[in-house]
C-alpha cells in the first residue's frame, strides 16, 4: 500500500495511491496546493487549514 503524508502542521494530509482515484478534483480546486507535476506534488502549507478542508 502506497501512502504518502503532508502536512501544514495543522491538517495532516494522507495520499494513497488506491483510495485517491478521484485526484484531479484536488488539483482543480486547489492548484496551489495539488500539483502532480512538481516533488513534492502536493504542498499544504500553500493553503490555509480552512480551504484544506
């Protein structure tokens, strides 16, 4: 099982590879955030812990 976790320090994050079938949602509503094309791809700390939710 592949998982991945990220945190902004307030909300932890956890991105798994079998259960995240739908993330093109996160990329579209978040950019700043969920960026599949840069390491790490998804980045917390650019959104507030409200907009994360």
């Amino acid at each position: 099982m592949d998982t991945k976790v990220y945190s902004n320090g307030d909300v932890t994050t956890l991105w798994k590879a079998e259960k995240c079938i739908h993330s093109g949602i996160c990329v579209k509503t978040l950019p700043q955030v969920y960026n599949p094309k840069e390491r790490p791809w998804i980045k917390p700390e650019n959104a507030s812990t409200p907009e994360l939710y």
